[in-house]
C-alpha cells in the first residue's frame, strides 16, 4: 500500500498532473482496500471503514456508493456509535458472485459452485471419462460447469494431485492421469469462457484452510494430508510457497530410510512407505485383518498389534513432520486427508515425535491442529483461486 502511494507520488512530482490510468489504478486499490476490510474484518460503519483504511471521508463515501450500487458491499442495518446517533454498517457482500471449484480424482470430478466467503451452494460429481486424454476430461468439466453455472461466475479453479505449475497454468505430472506438460488453464478457460486456473490439490486444499479453516490465525504452516498418499501444502508469510517449479511439499517422498522398501515413485524408503494407506493395508494383511477398517476397529477394542501398528505409523510421520517444522519453522501444523478418521489412533505417538526432537523453542511454541474443512476444503480451495484473484488489488469495475 505504502510503495503505491510513494510510486503515485513520485508520479506527481515528475509531471505534476497524474495520468488517466494512475488515477484509474488508484481508485481500483482503493476499491479493493475498502472490499477486503469488509471481508477481513467484518461490517463495520463508513467511518469505522475511513479510520481503518486511511481514506478520507468524502472520497470514501463516493467509493462506497459506486460498491453499494454494483453489489459487492451492501448495508446491513444500523449499529449505536458514539454521540447517540446510529451508524450504517456496510458488510461485504459475498452472493455478488460465485466462483467453481473442481477436483479431478481417480475416477471421478468432483464440483462445487461456492459463494466469495467459501459456502458451497450446489455440487456435482461426474464419472471420468474411459479416455483420460485432455480433451475428453476438458470436455467433462465443461459439461460440468455448464449444469453447475448460476448467476454471476468469476472463473474456475481445478485441482489435481501431481506437479504443477499454477503460475502458467500447466499440469506437469500428473500419475492418476497420466498427463505430463498438459497445458490446462488456457484451452480450458478458453472452452469455459471463463477464467481458469490449475493447482495442485493438496495447495487447494491448504489455500482453503489458510482462509477459512484452521490455517486462518498463521502466516506460516504446512497443512499435511495423510491417505492414499502423503502430501503437504506449505503457506510462508500468508502466501502458498509453490518453489521454483511448483513442486515444493512433497513431503511424501524424503528419505526415511535409503535400504527401505520399494517406493511407487522409484525410489526406496520414502516417508509415504511407512505411513500411507498403502503400508497399513499391507499390515493389516500381515495381522489377518481384511482391511484398514477392521484393523482399526481392532485397534480401538484392545488389540495390542493392531495398536502398535497406528503408533508406528503415526511415529514415522511424526519424523517427516519434524523435518519440515526443522527446515520451515512453522507456527503451525495442520493435518488433513481421508485418514484422519483413524486419527485417535495415530495422533499421540505423532506429536510426541514432533515435539520430542524437533528443536525446544519450536518444538514448544507449536501447534498440532486438525483441519477444519474435510474433503470439502478441496473444492472450496479450487474456487478460492479464482475469488482471490477477482479479490486482490486493484479491484477493476466489473
Ligand atoms: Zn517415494
């Protein structure tokens, strides 16, 4: 905000007479100040609104009329302020437009229409195509999103499991779809009529609890998802750290153990061995147990085994955790992913690695918390991309 104002002023002295496009640029950042407030902070009255935002009253009240008159804020009724007289509170208005969040699965897409504060209205699942070719899923989702489209649509926010990179809109790799270098943002916008996005899920998912779930109070944590796979989203100074070629948090594949078993990516003892779905069906084969079900089950009824079987696991993703909160010194760390449900059994022998021998200070000052959201937060994260997008400065006239 600050180096705006410095570069609007610079611009000042240069020519004295701002341009068209500078004024243009600042009414668009100061439209968004004023939307964001509302969103952040909740209702507040104009001069609450002025007091906050630095902005004086009488272009504040110009600002606010043009935002009252397209919809994106609305008056919400009076509040008492001081002197007697009742305010207006003016709030963000989050039906002014809808965004679609999409997960492309094993076998299935999953899709959501959701409102610019994260409620999901309406969602469709649709089977796969038999082709997993670009073309044949591009052609699902736009089916999809076409039963999906009410009213205003900002854009479309995909996510698949994988590598890729969000910044040009490419799938990388893609194991479930075998997709590698598959271009998605572009031609599918471009289908769509609507801007379109592509992230990795496991980054959706973090996205959606950074801003509405139990990521919300921190600048810096890693969300982790324990399943089928082990995957973590890593949030730096409030943003999603992508690194250099979109493939940070794949935390599932450090090294546990170089001599250890096969992993499915090649390589041998990744932290995904020791820890996924995959190693306790395999142990719950061992103990004659029919599935991770049952093997639970026989957990929670006394089984000493089975127990240890939970705590083992729980253990060694203990360590990987520990690493990351080593490297990245996190405030906190969120677990997530379908096998949260067994998370009674996993979860103390997993802190107690973390905290045990990750340095004291961090170790101490830490937060183990559950994620908020569920499987939703995936596609409330995919549709999330396209409201922070319409959402960040400077906010253009529809
Ligand atoms: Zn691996």
């Amino acid at each position: 905000m600050v180096d705006f104002f410095a570069f609007f002023a610079l611009r000042r002295k240069r020519d004295m007479r701002p341009e068209k496009g500078d004024l243009q640029l600042l009414r668009g950042h100061n439209r968004g100040l004023i939307v964001r407030l509302l969103r952040t902070r909740g209702p507040m009255s104009r001069t609450q609104l002025s007091r906050m935002s630095g902005l004086a009253p009488s272009g504040l009240t110009r600002l606010v009329r043009d935002l009252l008159d397209e919809g994106l804020i609305e008056e919400l009724g009076k509040c008492r302020s001081h002197g007697g007289r009742r305010a207006v509170l003016l709030g963000f208005n989050p039906s002014y437009a809808y965004t679609i969040g999409i997960k492309v699965e094993r076998q299935r897409i999953r899709a959501a229409q959701v409102n610019l504060e994260g409620t999901i209205l309406e969602r469709r699942d649709t089977a796969l195509p038999d082709s997993l070719s670009p073309e044949a899923v591009f052609d699902r989702i736009v089916e999809t999103v076409a039963s999906l489209r009410r009213g205003r649509v900002l854009g479309v926010g995909v996510g698949i499991s994988g590598l890729v990179d969000s910044s040009r809109g490419v799938d990388l790799y893609s194991p479930i779809l075998a997709w590698r270098h598959v271009e998605v943002a572009r031609p599918l916008g471009r289908r769509l009529g609507l801007r379109t996005w592509v992230e990795n899920d496991v980054n959706t998912l973090t996205l959606a609890e950074r801003l509405y779930g139990a990521g919300r109070p921190f600048k810096h944590f890693v969300c982790l998802t324990v399943g089928e796979g082990i995957g973590a989203g890593v949030v730096l100074q409030g943003e999603l750290y992508h690194g250099a070629f979109g493939g940070a948090g794949e935390l599932g594949h450090m090294t546990m153990d170089p001599q250890g078993p096969l992993c499915r990516c090649g390589a041998r003892g990744c932290l995904e061995v020791y820890t996924s779905d995959g190693y306790l069906e395999s142990q719950a084969r061992k103990l004659r147990f029919a599935d991770i079900a049952h093997l639970a089950a026989a957990a929670r009824d006394g089984s000493d085994d089975a127990r240890r079987t939970f705590a083992e696991m729980g253990r060694s993703l203990g360590q990987g955790a520990k690493n990351a909160v080593n490297l990245l010194n996190p405030e906190a760390i969120v677990l997530g992913g379908e096998r949260m449900e067994d998370a009674d059994l996993f979860m103390a022998s997993f802190e107690h690695e973390v905290r045990q021998n990750a340095f004291p200070e961090e170790a101490r000052e830490l937060k183990i918390l559950h994620a908020e959201l569920g499987p939703d937060g995936f596609l409330v994260g995919a549709a999330a991309l396209a409201t922070e997008n319409f959402l960040r400065l400077p906010l253009e006239s529809p």
